[in-house]
C-alpha cells in the first residue's frame, strides 16, 4: 500500500513516535511513502529516526511545519530518499487572515508556494479575490480554494489529500484514512497527549477510534475534497471513491437546483463550484447528501 504520513510531535516523549510509527507502518501494510507532513515543536533527532524507517519514494516530498529555521511559515523541501533533516529555504509560507492582514504582503512574499486561510475575518472571501488577482498577476494558479504555487511548487502532501489517496496519522490528535482489504478506514488519536503516550505504550500506537467508513461518508469526504480541487470533482475522483459514475451516485433533482441556484456547474463529465459557490462546498454536499 502506498500511504503519506503526518506526524505531530508532542510537547513530551517525542521517541513515542517512532515505535507509532513501526505499528503503523506494519499494521497496513505500507510500502512506499511519498510524502511527510511533520508539525509540532520537532525533534529533529527523532525526526531523522523516523525518516529512516519509511519506505520513502526516491523523490519524497517533506514538509516541516514551522517555526522552523527561524521562522513562523510553514516550510516545504523536496528531499531525496537518504534524507537527514532536510536544510534549505522556506519554500512555504501560510498567511492566516484576519482583520490585521494586508494583501499587499503578497506582493512582496518570494516563496513559491502561498496558502491563504481564514482566522475570523469578516470579510475574508473580498480578501481572497483580492489575493488572487495579485497571485495569479505574480504567475500563481491556484490549484485548491486555499493553496496558490508556482508552476512545479505544488504540494505533493495536499494533492494526495484532495485526490482521496492513503494517508496515516502519527502522534496526538492525528487523523488518518487508507484503503486496506476492500474497507476504507478513518483513524483518530487521542488529542490528550498523556493518554495517547499511554496507550502508545501499552500497545504500540495511540488509536482512540479506527472505524470502517460507510459508502455516504466516503462520497461526502471525496466530493467535499473534490470541489476544493481547481479540477473540480470527476467521474475518476468518484469511481476511486465508491466505484459509481457521478450521475449515479447524486440525486439528478438536487444537483439541479444547484445549477438552477448557480452555485454549480457540470461540464465535461465534472462537477465544479462557481465563484460563488466555492464557499458553500459545505452545506452543498450536506444538500447532495442529505437523507
């Protein structure tokens, strides 16, 4: 199986992390990973530890959440498979916006990869068109609601996660889903850093729940994910999902009202939101899915 990991290092017994992550790694069968997503106040010892014992693909992406190398950005490097602590630039940088955030900042950021995410701004969606047009005049595409790169500089880890592949969660309050003996599963730790180091130590990872995901859970996860995607949610998206077309797996009469709404549009055999409905992915896929 192929799976991408994310690793959130605890405040105490950092060295809990690796035995999780040999469970993990044994448990579904893992044998290629193509990229790590690490956050957290980071051991860069034990992070080496771990790195060492994946099965990383020969161009592994690695992304180390800042602050990191004295800064407050995230930080994304693209690191060979004999990886040690990866060292180089800021290749990321998120920018939260809230009532202090000026867009002109974009016109002077040099990373390659911008996300733009809201924090209690009232008038966050005018901020994001204004954010777009700066980035896309700077030779930015957007390629989610939230994530803007430069041709190259996408994020291997968050393109896995919008195309609904295998992703496992190590540490406290880390989340996962993989495919694994025709189920998909949804993994859970334990938020309390204590208790996921018990149960760590108890039995060799920190699962609170793993649970099988019923077919409306994983076409509500796969479609919400889907119209994020600048691509928009296709029949391959759907198909990988629950192994249906689009046209059977939602209800013709509510996609209709969407369209009639002009919060949606279906064109060459994909669903898109339009600029409006972009920020109501949402409550249209509660619509689509409702009982």
């Amino acid at each position: 199986m192929q799976a991408s990991i994310f690793i959130r290092f605890p405040d105490q017994q950092p060295e809990l992390l690796i035995t999780e992550t040999k469970d993990i790694i044994a448990r579904t069968g893992t044998t290629r990973v193509p990229s790590v997503y690490a956050s957290g106040p980071i051991n860069l010892s034990i992070f080496s530890d771990i790195l060492a014992l994946l099965p990383l693909s020969q161009e592994a992406e690695i992304t180390v959440e800042g602050p990191f190398f004295d800064c407050d950005v995230a930080t994304r490097f693209v690191v060979p498979a004999s990886v040690s602590p990866p060292r180089g630039k800021n290749l990321a940088i998120d920018c939260h916006v809230n009532e202090h955030f000026d867009c002109k900042i974009l016109q002077t950021l040099s990373a390659p990869h911008i996300s733009i995410y809201e924090d209690a701004h009232p008038d966050f969606i005018d901020v994001w068109k204004k954010a777009c047009k700066i980035l896309t005049q700077r030779d930015y595409q957007r390629y989610d609601l939230y994530h803007f790169a430069q041709a190259g500089y996408e994020s291997r880890h968050q393109q896995g996660l919008l195309n609904f592949d295998n992703y496992l969660g190590v540490g406290p309050d880390a989340h996962g889903r993989f495919l694994k003996d025709g189920f998909y599963y949804a993994t859970e730790t334990y938020a309390n850093a204590s208790r996921w180091a018990v149960r760590v130590q108890d039995q060799g990872n920190g699962l609170q729940h793993m649970v099988a995901l019923t077919t409306p859970e994983i076409l509500a996860q796969a479609l919400s994910l889907g119209l994020h995607r600048t691509e928009g949610f296709n029949q391959s998206l759907c198909h990988k999902a629950i192994g249906k077309s689009i046209e059977a797996a939602l209800p013709q009469d509510r996609l209709e009202a969407l369209y009639n709404e002009g919060l949606l549009v279906f064109n060459d055999n994909t669903l898109k939101p339009t600029l409006e409905g972009l920020f109501k992915i949402t409550s249209m896929v509660e619509f689509l899915l409702k009982d």
